[in-house]
C-alpha cells in the first residue's frame, strides 16, 4: 500500500513536540529490504526530512545527489549503525504540502521495487527525486496550453517509436527532453527533437537555443512535427497518459521511467483535471536536420553571438520526410 501524505505529516507532528533536541529525530515509516525510510526532523530547525538507509556497498562515494527548488539532498548519521543515510530535507521556503506529496511518492515507488536490489532502491529514490526537482523548476503548477500541447506532441511520439518495436525501456530511457535535455529523445548515435502544432496552415516551430538543432555532436538529427487537431472526439492529455501507462504496464522499469519522465515533464495527476482540450494525431513528418536546413547554431553564426531563440516555418523547410520506421533505422535502434 502507498503511503498516505496524512500519515507522513502526523509523524512530523509527533516529532514537533520534542523538547531540548538537537539532531536528527525520526520515526520509521517503512521497511524495504535491507533499507529503512524514515520520517525525520532536523533539530533545533526541525525542518521535514524523509530519511533513507543503504548499505554502505550500494552508494558510491562519487554518487552525486540533487539538490534545490524546495529540498536539498544530504548524507546524514542520525545513528551509529554502519548504514549510508540520505535525508530528503525541506527547504525553509519550500511548499510543506508539496513536499508531503513528493515524500508520499518516493515511499509508494520504493515500496513497487521492494524486491529489487539496494542498488535499483537507490535509483529508484535518487531518479524519483530528480524528476520532482524538475517539477519544481518548472514551477509545480499545471502546465500552460502551449506546454499541454508539447507534452501531447513527445507522447505521440514516444508511442510512434514503441510501436516501431522499439521495446518501452529504451525509448523511456531515451526521452531526455523532461530532464532538461538539449533535445527531446536521444537514441543510437543521434537525436529527435519534437514539435507540435494546432495550426491548420503554416507550422511555425520555436527553436529553444543554438544547440537545439546542431548535429555537429550527435548524428543524425531528426525534427519531428507532429500535427494535431483539437477535436471533441480525441484524447485528453491525462487519456493519453493513462494509455502509456496500459502500454507500460507489467514492465516494472518501464513504469518506473515513464512515472519519472511525466514529474519531470510538468505532468502531476492532481491537475489532470484541468486538462479538458481533446487532440486528434493529423500526421507526424519527420525530417533530417542536415545541410539546407533552416536554422542557427553556434557554428553559423556571427561571432560574438552566443545564445538565441527563434521560429522556422516547418512546411516551408524544402526536406523532404520520412517514416519514422526509416529514422530509427538510421539511428541504428532498428
């Protein structure tokens, strides 16, 4: 069972009234293999904590560990017992509501993987984390239309290439894009960046920075445009999302993944709600980014000039498109 969020908040009331302490003061919420986690106070700031153990073989000292937008990420000896501690801590101007709820969801997602390794545990409770920090980077709020949109545009995608046979673990792997990747997906030797439009003439695509469509790193480098139409009869985003989950499901890492790319992506299941517009896919052309293509990157343009934003009229750019099957062979995934 999910650790409820009221449960981790009454064990941080208990804590509360603890008078004179110093240090760390915990009490254990769940037991899972050889790790324990904890609901902690830091005393005498009494801060909110969800406290980790490992054992010492499982966390590598050059392991690093996230920090910022609400939480830092710390080790800790709360006791003398030989065991690695990491303490999820809040931030003093971060959101204890948010933070219940980011708490609750690493619980339930180390409670999936109590089978695993204390290695895979640690992953689980580091990549979980990672993906909440992102969140909050980009504000924690429900994502604006034009972000709805992008969103709907990469799971499109991201379903073009699971049924190109590409197996679930190594496309989720591959989305790159939520963790604050240069390009949406990176696979093989190359890279898809994707862009989705409403628009019914034109398709203007917004192009972040210069490296975006640079492929003097990876190579090839594919633009997908996906077209959607809004339409009472399609899918809403939360619809799409509980679909990748059906396609997900029985893959326990590829449910693991998928929970962490949609976090960090914007995607909470609390404002799916608010997610009322219906798509329809029209189409999805993708194109090499090579020579004679239009854009800017940091190798063609002015000297002096060091970052840029800007928009290219896809159904202008005179490449012609190919399958998306024909990509990812040249990608070599295929």
């Amino acid at each position: 069972m999910a650790l409820p969020t009221d449960d981790v908040g009454l064990a941080w009331d208990s804590l509360r009234g603890s008078t004179d302490a110093t240090g760390w003061r915990s009490i254990s919420i769940a037991t899972i293999g050889r790790c324990s986690l904890r609901a902690g106070l830091s005393f005498p700031e009494k801060n909110e904590a969800l406290l980790a153990s490992f054992p010492p073989s499982s966390v590598p000292i050059s392991e690093s560990l996230p920090n910022g937008h609400g939480f830092v990420v710390s080790r800790v000896a709360p006791s003398d017992d030989g065991l690695i501690w990491l303490a999820l801590t809040r931030s003093s101007g971060g959101s204890l509501s948010l933070f219940g709820a980011m708490v609750a969801d690493i619980s339930r997602a180390m409670r999936v993987e109590s089978g695993g390794e204390e290695r895979q545990l640690l992953k689980v409770f580091l990549g979980r984390i990672r993906a909440w920090q992102e969140f909050m980077r980009k504000g924690a709020q429900a994502l604006s239309p034009e972000a709805e949109i992008g969103l709907v545009g990469e799971l499109a995608l991201l379903r073009n290439l699971i049924d190109a046979e590409v197996s679930s673990v190594v496309a989720l792997e591959s989305w790159v894009g939520p963790l604050n990747g240069v390009r949406d997906f990176e696979l093989g030797t190359g890279a898809l960046e994707v862009k989705a439009t409403l628009s019914v003439t034109g398709f203007a695509a917004r192009i972040g920075s210069l490296e975006q469509l640079d492929n003097s790193v990876r190579q090839p480098l594919f633009l997908a445009g996906v077209r959607l139409r809004q339409t009472e009869t399609g899918q809403s985003l939360a619809e799409l999302v509980a679909d990748m989950r059906d396609v997900t499901a029985g893959e326990p890492e590829a449910v693991r993944l998928l929970s962490e790319r949609l976090i960090a992506a914007g995607y909470c299941d609390a404002h799916s709600d608010r997610y009322v517009r219906r798509f329809t896919m029209v189409d999805i052309r993708v194109v090499e980014v090579k020579d004679g293509f239009p854009r800017l990157t940091l190798g063609c343009v002015p000297l002096g000039i060091t970052k840029a934003t800007y928009e290219i009229d896809f159904d202008k750019a005179a490449i012609s498109s190919i399958s998306t099957v024909c990509a990812l062979k040249q990608l070599g995934v295929i």
